[in-house]
C-alpha cells in the first residue's frame, strides 16, 4: 500500500478582476480530485494543496479553462526594484485611466452645465465618449466575454452590461430618435428622482462610469501594491554578498553560494549575511531593522546572530548555521506571505456573497426593467432604473474588506516583530480573555543572574565579587558563569586562579591572588570546618525561601559572604502585565519550577495565580484545563516543552527568542522576545479584525442600501457609478489606517 503525499504550489492568477472571479477559481479548483484550493483577489495568487496523479500543468490547465491565466511565480528580480516592477503592472490601467478621465470630464461636463451645450454637442459628446466605452473600457468587455463563454458571470459583466447599454441607448437616440436634433438640451438633475424623457442621451453616465471604476481600480492596485510593501521590505533586508573564509583566504561571493558550516566575516558597518555562531571577535548587533528593538545587542564567541542584521561594533567571524528558506528573516517572510494568502472566515463569506451577487443582481435589473415598462413608466425610466441596478451593485468594495485589511494589518505587525501566522488567528484575539504565561524564557531572561550580594562585617561586596568571580570564572557550570559575569559587571577585569579544583556537586576551590577560596554549597564550607554566621545564614534562609540559589563564599578558614543567583525576571514584564490586563485578559503564570521559585516571580510582575512544578508534557492538560471552566486561552511560551500547550490553545503567542518548535505551534511569533508585544499584538489583531468587520460592514450596507433606490429609479446611473467606486476606495483607505498603528 502506497501513501500519496500532499505537494503544495502557489500559483500567480492573471485576469481577475472581483472577488466573483477568485470564487469561481476556487471552486473550479477544488472540483479537482485531491485538491484544496484558496485564491486571493488582493494578492491575485492561489494557494494549491493537491495530491495523487494531479499536476502542476494541470492545475494551471484548469485556471486557464476558467477564463484566467496561471503560473507559477518567477523568483523575485533583485536587480529590479520592486517599485519599477510595480510601475511596469500599473502601467496599461494607468494609460486606460488617463484617456477615460481626459475625455469623459468634457462629456460630464456638457451634460451637467446647459450653458455648454452649445447647437450639436451631443456630437461631440458621441465623439469622446466612444473611446471611453470601447478602449478604457475594454478590460470590462473583455472580461465580460470570457466569463459569458463559461456560463458565469461577475462583477466585470455588470459593469459592460450597464456602460454598453448606456452607450446602445445613446446611439439609437441620437440615430433613431429626437436626441440627434441640432439644439437640444439635457438638463443635469443631481436629485433622487424618477427621470422620464424623450431624446435623452446617456454619454455621460457611460463615459463617467467607466473613468469612475477605473480610478477605483486604479487607486485599489497601487494601494494593494503599498500594503505589501512591509512583506517587499522584509525580503530587501538581506545580504547580497559575503566574505567567505576558505582555506585561509577570503573571498567575496553572493549570499546565495554559502553554505551550512562555513565561516564569514562581518566587518563593522556590514550586514550579517544568514544566521550562525560567533566564531571569533565581539561586537554589538543592531537588529532594530528585523525586531524593532532599539538599543543593539553585544554578542560575542558562541552567541548566535540573525542574518540581514547589521554589525555596529567590531570584527566578527560567525560560522553560517542556516541558510536560505530556513533563516529566520526567510522565515518571517514565509510567515507573512501565508497570512496575506489565507482566508479568515469573513473572507469566505464576501466570497460567497459574491459569487451568487451577480446573477442575483442581473436578474433584478430585469425585473426591475421590465416592471416599469409593465407600469407605462416608458422607456428611458424604466432603462434608466435597470442601468442604475447594475451599476450600483458591484461587488468590488465587498470583495476587497478582508484581504486589504489583512495584507495592512500583517505588513504592519512584520515591521513591529509581530508575526501574524493566519488570518483565522484574528478571530481567537477577540474571544481570548485568559493568557498563560511560561516563566522561563519569557517573564524571566531564562538565564541565571547575580541578584544580590551578602557580606560578613567587616568585608566589601567588591572584595567578594574579585575572588569569588575569579575562580568562578573558570568554572563552566551555568551557575558559576552568573556569578563571574556578575562580578565582572561591577568590579571589572577579574584576576587569574592560581589553583583550581571542581568539588563534584558542591563546588570550587582554588588560590586567588594568594587566598584560599571556597565558593559553593554550604556543605563544601563544612567539610572545611567553616560554619555561617547567623546573619549570612539568614540571608541564606531567605534567598532559598525565595526560591533563589543561595551560594557560600569562604576564603582563609572564614565564611565572608551569601551570593544570590536566580533567572531574572526581564525588565519589561511586570509593564506587560499591566498591558494584558487592560486589555481585559487574567494572566496566570505556568511553570515547571517549584512553588517558591514561581510565586517569588509572579509577586514581581504583578500576576496572582500561580500553576507551578509542571511537567512539560502536562502544560497542555493545564490549558484543556482552564478551557474547560469555559475560558478562551491564550498561552504564551518559548521553549519546546511550550509547544503543545501553544497548539492546544486557542491563541498561541511563541516568543521569536525561542525555539523552532514553539515558533512554528504558535499562531503569533514575537520577534523580540519582549513579553510588552503580546498586548501589542492582540491589540493589532483586534484592530485589523475590527477594519475587516467594518469594511464588511459599510460594503454591505452600501448595496443593500442603494439597490432599492436604483431600482426605484432614484439614481442617476452615474451618480451610482460614482458612489460605487468611491465604496471601494472607502474599504482600501479604512485598511490602509492600520499602517499608522503604533506599539504602545
């Protein structure tokens, strides 16, 4: 028995012009035994997850017999800047754009202002408006056509159907009716009112529409186009050359021939190529542009580095450890790019609202025209009502809500750090109300810290720290390496042990600039015959009640100090948890450590309940736990023993500090590690949730609203031109607010 795996492809659609024609993509698609398809009218590509003995080709095949062209993306063109390629796809709308407005202001212009219509310029009129209606307006026609073959129709029929009519009618009146006499007049009525006359021309309305929907058009392009600038951006960060190190010698070659173990140099002023290892050298790492953290970080042998992050300070050597698709920059991109082609469950309904609109609407500007000419309303009325009917309808503005917002509101969040992985997330950030917090890693620094310093009389905190750090220092245990780090922040260069010796799981001892020094548990200090005094071992109670490590210092047969180490609660957390529950969220701090450990952690930040001495696999009852009482849970976490918890959840926040596993269980990733952007991201998910429910909202409305006035005959057709497109521009300028979102 044989297992047929599941290929993914994305696909670049070409010819859409609605959400109407991603609908019918899709569905053409998913008829496709073994696929499951998404098409994206904003970001015009269609994600393909499909398997057996379907390919490719025939995927593409399928598009095409749709009436759409398919292909695959070609990899992006680096010698081209993204804004010329995006001037080179605005171009041909552009020039149609520019001919429509230049000569439909005149036709416009002669039907509104009687003083203008001089003895034959209904003439004229016909003169202008002709290349309007067949040349600007031919992507409509064309579009039109190719959907009428295939037996659908969309919302570019509506939009040929009403400027054709308006343009047929106008013929035959000028040819075969009263509207051709030399003199006539055409009073312009911006009023909600039945019209009736003998001889009237509709130009105007043809010319108008078309210069109206395509300015829409136009501004919905260029403003899709800026929406993904963010994810543009985050590509551009990267590399494009590097100095290799091979076989002593250095070599400049581009980014794309390193490979995994290699070593690069970083000279001071370049960008990291990819992600790896400090080999050699130390320097301070400016990230700002990849995490929006501001102040650099000093890195130095053995710490990691993110590619297209710049080199502030001095030489380093890093050994590459990704490269390509798996860097952490690729990475963001990919994630960003998932998000923007997804659908949220809004999404698919404007979808399917869509897809039945059109006929819905063709076959109520029928009725509607053949209702008023039951009625003996006449002709032009009841013509003017059924073009009113078809123009007003288009479901441009509905089909644009959810993608435009998204593609903002993810762009956005990438330049903030905050990844969003999938629309469908932004519906978890409204419903959450509860968020756990693992301690380690992301309350905490998930590293250990000299805290505090306890001296016997008579002796300096800085004497303790010299030899203490001193022979720490040459200890490798996590422990030790808080305690020398610690010291050589405060007292500076420590001095070289003379004697050193590690006491198997109790300590170190050794000579340090003459002394005998023990430095470790309480019992190392005993088998020495040295006991605590009362007030060293009180400060030894209280750090271990704290849930600290409380480590002896002893140096010529006298205990002289306590040293406190402990993971240190990042300065951000307790303003994070402030910010959690302004948002309306109960935190609860979740870990593996014990009792003291956590509750000493959560007394620092602010957080009242505390679930402690977790195993990792039992992180994720916990959650089916509080999501049984009824709670939506957010769950916040670094590490892999986060991951299934952060599945489980119903909004799963990784911290981008962390590891791959936790990263990719997430729903949203936090670039910087700063526990501050949680509240930041679920504000910016709200947010866009809200835009898309707005725009949903207003779209909506809007064709409900006027449908019955057009067919009323209340509307002129183009004043229902006019107010359609101005709803999509409406929906794409409500998305673009969210750039302006700031962190708090």
């Amino acid at each position: 028995m044989t297992t047929t795996t599941a290929t993914e492809v994305e696909l670049a659609i070409g010819g859409m012009t609605c959400a109407s024609c991603a609908a019918r993509i899709e569905k053409k698609l998913n008829r496709m035994p073994g696929v499951e398809a998404t098409v994206n009218y904003a970001t015009e590509k269609a994600k393909v997850t499909y398997a057996g003995d379907t390919a490719v080709t025939d995927l593409i095949a399928t598009v095409e017999a749709t009436g759409y062209t398919a292909q695959e993306p070609a990899p992006a063109r680096t010698e081209e800047p993204a804004e010329t390629q995006g001037d080179d796809e605005l171009r041909p709308l552009r020039q149609r754009l520019t001919t429509a407005v230049l000569l439909a202001v005149p036709v416009i212009a002669m039907a509104m202002v009687p003083a203008l219509q001089f003895e034959y310029w209904q003439w004229l009129s016909l003169t202008l408006a002709a290349p309007v209606v067949t040349y600007a307006a031919w992507p409509f026609h064309k579009a039109a056509w190719t959907n009428a073959k295939h037996g659908a129709a969309t919302m570019d029929t509506l939009i040929s159907v009403g400027t054709s009519a308006a343009f047929a009618w106008s013929l035959w009146a000028l040819f075969f009716g009263t509207a051709g006499t030399p003199g006539m007049t055409h009073p312009f009525e911006l009023t909600i009112a039945r019209s009736d006359g003998a001889g009237n021309i509709y130009l105007e309305a043809a010319a108008g529409v078309t210069a109206f929907i395509l300015a829409g058009r136009f501004f919905e392009a260029r403003s899709k186009r800026k929406a993904g600038a963010a994810l543009k951006a985050l590509l551009e960060l990267g590399a494009k050359e590097v100095t290799v190190v091979r076989e002593g010698r250095e070599l400049l070659v581009p980014v794309g021939e390193l490979k995994v173990g290699e070593h690069f140099l970083v000279r001071p002023g370049e960008k990291i190529a990819t992600d790896g290892t400090v080999t050699e050298g130390s320097s301070a790492v400016d990230a700002s542009m990849l995490t929006g953290e501001s102040v650099p970080v000093e890195v130095g042998v053995g710490d990691g580095v993110t590619g297209a992050t710049l080199n502030a300070g001095g030489r380093l050597v890093v050994e590459a450890t990704r490269i390509g698709a798996d860097t952490q920059l690729a990475r963001m991109a990919q994630l960003v790019e998932d998000a923007q082609n997804g659908k949220a469950a809004a999404q698919r309904l404007a979808d399917r609202i869509s897809a039945v609109f059109v006929p819905v609407v063709i076959a109520l500007a029928v009725a509607t025209l053949g209702f008023w000419l039951g009625n003996g309303a006449g002709l032009t009325a009841a013509f003017t009502a059924a073009v009113a009917v078809l123009i007003i309808a288009c479901p441009c503005a509905l089909g644009l809500a959810t993608p435009t917002a998204l593609m903002v509101g993810t762009g956005r969040g990438a330049q903030l750090g905050i990844l969003i992985k999938g629309p469908e997330v932004l519906e978890s950030t409204r419903r959450v109300d509860t968020v756990v917090l693992d301690k380690t890693g992301t309350v905490t620094t998930g590293r250990m810290t000299l805290l505090a310093t306890h001296t016997a009389t008579g002796v300096t905190e800085a004497e303790v720290l010299r030899l203490a750090g001193a022979l720490e220092h040459a200890s490798e245990h996590p422990i030790a390496q808080a305690v020398a780090s610690g010291a050589a922040a405060q007292v500076g260069a420590l001095p070289a042990p003379e004697d050193f010796a590690n006491v198997a799981g109790l300590g170190v001892q050794g000579i340090v600039e003459g002394h005998a020094v023990l430095v470790g548990r309480e019992q190392l200090l005993k088998d020495w015959s040295i006991g605590l005094p009362s007030s060293l071992a009180r400060a030894k109670a209280e750090a271990e009640a704290a849930g600290r490590t409380a480590i002896a210092v002893a140096w010529d047969g006298e205990a002289r100090a306590v040293l406190e180490v402990a993971d240190a609660v990042k300065e951000t957390s307790p303003e994070a948890i402030r910010r959690l529950r302004a948002l309306g969220l109960t935190p609860i701090l979740l870990t593996g450590d014990n009792r003291a450990v956590a509750e000493s952690v959560a007394a620092q930040v602010g957080v009242d309940r505390v679930i402690a001495e977790v195993m990792p696999e039992d992180k994720v009852d916990v959650v089916r736990k509080l999501q049984a009482e009824g709670r939506s849970v957010a769950m916040v976490g670094d590490g892999v023993n986060d991951a299934a918890a952060l599945a489980q959840a119903d909004l799963g926040l990784a911290m981008g500090t962390g590891t791959d596993a936790a990263i990719e269980a997430g729903d949203l990733t936090l670039v910087r590690g700063d526990l501050r952007s949680a509240a930041d991201a679920i504000r910016l998910s709200r947010k866009t949730l809200g835009t898309i429910k707005s725009n949903l909202f207003w779209a909506f409305a809007y064709n409900v609203a006027a449908l019955p006035l057009a067919a009323a005959g209340l509307l002129n057709p183009m004043i229902a031109g006019a107010a359609m497109a101005f709803s999509s521009v409406f929906v794409v300028g409500n998305s673009l607010r969210l750039r302006r979102f700031k962190a708090s």
